[in-house]
C-alpha cells in the first residue's frame, strides 16, 4: 500500500512539474545583447510584471503566464520604460511568437498568434488613416494660429471634431463587427469608453456568450452598469 501511494504521489509530482503555462510568449530581439525583458499584464487597473529573463547573449526568450481568457499583455526591455516604448499584443492560450529589433523595438515588431491579434492589427490599421488626417489637421490648426487666422483655425477645429466622431462611429460598427472576439469589449473600455452610454449598450447587447465571459467582456458590463447607476443619482 505504502508503495503504491509513492508512486501516485510522484506521478502527481511529475505531472505537475510538466503542466505546460497557459501562455507562451517567444521573443527574438536582433541586436540585444544584454538587458531584461519584461512580460507585463494589467490587473486593478496597474501594469504588473508577469514573468522576466535576464538576456545575455541569448537570441531566443521564452516568458510565460497564466490566462483564463484572451487579454492584452507587454513586452518591455526596461522595468520602467514608457507606454511608447512597449510592444502591445492581444494572446491567448497558447503560444505567440514576437519577433523585433533592439532598434526600433515596437515598430518592427511582428507578431503571430492568437486570431485576437489579427483582428486588433486590422482595427490598427483602419484608425492608422484616421490618426493621419488628424495629425495633418493639428498641423494646419496650429499654422492658422500661428497666422493669426481665427476663421481657419474654426474650420480646421471643427473638421477635428466630425473626424473624432467618424472615430467613434468606426470603432462601434468594427466593434460590433466582430462581436465574437474579445476584442470587442477591449476597444468599447480603451477607445472609446467616453463615448454615448447608448453606443457602449449596443457593443455590450451584441457580443457572443463567449466574449460576455470573457475578462473585457465582464469588464465592460461592469463600467456601463457603473455609468448607468452614477446617472440615477
């Protein structure tokens, strides 16, 4: 009896200590050759660091993570760096691999993964044409100003508004779009949680039962029950 008992408790050991993480990521930064990279989550709305390797001379970093559903993680080279200088990716359960430079660290990264990130990548690129427009309209905002041109700088403000309300209405129709991925939710909290209650109501009634469980999912039937119950008072 006493035999078997050890070995059940170490084939339960040895299980254990074999259990694969949740989340894999795998990173190769050319041109590193020292440094840390950090593997960083938000939990209570603070940036938390998950897991971390120490690289020297080391090509390949492997990092890992627990995760009950898709969600939002960062890779950082410095404990400290700023939010321009992580990378920004949607994982889940799995294996996501992140390749980049030590040069240009967020804006070479390439990522393969989960289907989340695919479709973030997609919603990226639709606002990349409206945070172009926006730029060139603050630049010429700002030469009118400089000229003294009130009735420009009107014009040009104006046109700023109706192109942050294209961007919200962009955002709620890809939003509901893509109902069936937890993306869905993560932008209805990060781009546009400002917005009408009544456009968050319509991104929240149109999500899949499977994105509703999930962590933005819950997150955001939570904010907007917040806002709704703030208005009574």
């Amino acid at each position: 009896m006493k035999k078997i008992t050890l070995i059940l408790i170490t084939f339960l050991a040895f299980s254990c200590s074999n259990e694969q993480p949740d989340l894999i990521v795998r990173a190769s930064i050319k041109g590193l050759k020292k440094g840390t990279v950090f593997l960083k989550r938000i939990q209570d709305t603070t940036l938390v660091t998950v897991d971390s390797v120490v690289v020297n001379g080391i090509s390949q970093i492997e990092l890992e993570s627990d995760l009950e559903s898709p969600e939002v993680f960062y890779l950082a080279l410095d404990k400290n760096s700023s939010e321009e200088d992580r990378i920004t990716f949607f994982a889940d359960k799995g294996v996501t691999i992140i390749n980049t430079t030590l040069k240009n660290f967020v804006f070479d990264a390439k990522i393969t993964g989960s289907e989340q990130q695919k479709t973030l990548e997609e919603y990226l690129l639709l606002m990349s044409r409206i945070n172009s427009r926006r730029l060139d309209l603050i630049k010429a905002s700002f030469e009118a100003q400089k000229n003294g041109d009130s009735s420009a700088l009107k014009n040009y403000e104006q046109k700023q508004n109706n192109l942050m309300k294209s961007k919200y209405l962009q955002t709620v129709n890809f939003a509901i779009n893509h109902s069936d991925s937890e993306v869905a939710p993560y932008l209805a909290l990060t781009e546009i949680y400002n917005a009408r209650i009544k456009f968050l109501d319509t991104i929240n009634n149109s999500l899949s039962p499977k994105v509703k469980a999930s962590k933005y999912g819950k997150e955001l039937d939570a904010f907007i029950k917040r806002i709704k119950a703030n208005e009574e008072h």
